[in-house]
C-alpha cells in the first residue's frame, strides 16, 4: 500500500468544524502544519467565512498552538490567496493546502485551481460523499470537539439556532430539518471552542444575536483563555 508522503502544510482556516476537522487530520497523518491562513477583511476586522472578529480568531489560533496568517482580500479575494500560498512555500516551504471541502465540487473545483496556480498541492482530508454527512458529523461530536453556531440562514432555522453547541441534541436536531446536517451549502457556520487538538479551550464571555443579510449571527464579542483541567 502507498504510504502518502509527509508534508508541510497551510490550513485554510474559517474557525470552524470544517476546517478543524481537516486540521485534525492533517495532524493524524503527520503532516507539519506552518501556519492557518484565514482570508480577512482588514477594514472590518473580520474573517469573510464566518465573520468572526479577527482578536477572536487569533485567540483561536493561540488555544491550538499555531500561528495564523491573516491574508487581506482588498476586494481581490483569489488573487490576495495565490499570492499567500506563492510566498509560503517560497519563504516557509509550504508544499501543500490543505481545505476543509466535503462534498460540494464547485468548491473543490476552485480550491484545486487556486493551490495549482500558486505551485501548491491541494489536500482534502474531509472530502466525503454527501450520503456520510451524517457520520462527520457523528466522528466530529465523538471526537470531544466543542463548537458552537456562529450563523445560521433564515431560510432553514429561526434565532434560536444561532448559538446551539453542536452536541447530542443538535446531532437529532440538525436531522429533522431540510439543511445539510454539515451545513456543506452555507446553511449554518460554526466556531470551534475546543476539542483533542486545542492546548486550552475557549470560554465565550460577551455575545449578541443578530440579524444580518438572512443570517442569524452570533456576534462574539469576547472570550477568554481557559487551561484544561
């Protein structure tokens, strides 16, 4: 059997399940991660997967122990990507990307052009089929991964979704309605707090509901460090 080649690695990073679960994986097949590379907005302060405010996110990324690399689109999203991973491999020797795509191939399809044009390797540790939602989301919850919904589309839930930690309940929950119960297609967005690969976890002191653009949001305002016990 082919032994797959041990590499050094950026994480796409939105500061969810996703991309935490690939994180996770990449770990497991003993790839060397350089650094998280989350795609922001430097005038808003936000990452534009979640909208996580950007201190969050770096708090985030100091719970895992990693360093994180915030790439500002500047209204030139694809552009602002290529140009980062040319210079990670270029300074730092990054071979690979790694994203955290399940199922949808338009998505698949532009991450694999975006790492090609900049001389990377794309890598998909969570690539499913779309019948084994189910059963991430199932190994997320087992795994001890605590996350919480951080945006949620009026079209599938009321405000009462913005917020749910995803454990056992939401597992039923999330099956009796019409969403992915991953979310694979923009239905709801999470935001991790901790779990097997977290050095400390983290412990939401201050956050809003909102509405916004047919998203309930949660708008964490702030967090603390806690040490596991």
């Amino acid at each position: 059997m082919k032994e797959n080649k041990v590499k050094k690695v950026a994480v796409c990073w939105s500061g969810g399940k996703d991309s935490c679960l690939a994180l996770y994986r990449a770990l497991k097949e003993n790839h060397e991660v350089i650094c998280l590379l989350s795609m922001v907005s430097e005038k808003d302060a936000r990452n534009h997967a979640h909208g996580i405010q950007l201190e969050i996110l770096k708090l985030q990324a100091n719970a895992l122990g990693l360093p994180l690399l915030l790439v500002d689109s500047a209204g030139e999203y694809e552009l602002s990507l290529k140009r980062a991973l040319s210079l990670l491999k270029e300074q730092s020797g990054v071979e690979a990307i790694v994203f955290g795509s399940l199922y949808s191939k338009e998505d698949r399809k532009w991450n694999e052009q975006v790492a090609y044009k900049s001389g990377t390797e794309p890598l998909f540790p969570v690539w499913i089929s779309q019948h084994h939602s189910s059963k991430l989301l199932y190994d997320f919850i087992s795994l001890g991964f605590q996350s919480i919904v951080c945006r949620a589309a009026t079209k599938y839930f009321d405000q009462t979704w913005a917020g749910k930690y995803l454990d056992w309940s939401f597992y039923d929950e999330i099956h009796q309605t019409d969403s992915c119960v991953m979310g694979e297609l923009g239905e709801y967005h999470t935001f991790v707090l901790d779990g097997p690969i977290f050095h400390k976890k983290i412990d939401i002191t201050k956050s809003d509901v909102v509405l916004n653009s047919g998203l309930w949001s949660l708008d964490i305002q702030s967090c603390q460090l806690v040490d596991k016990t």
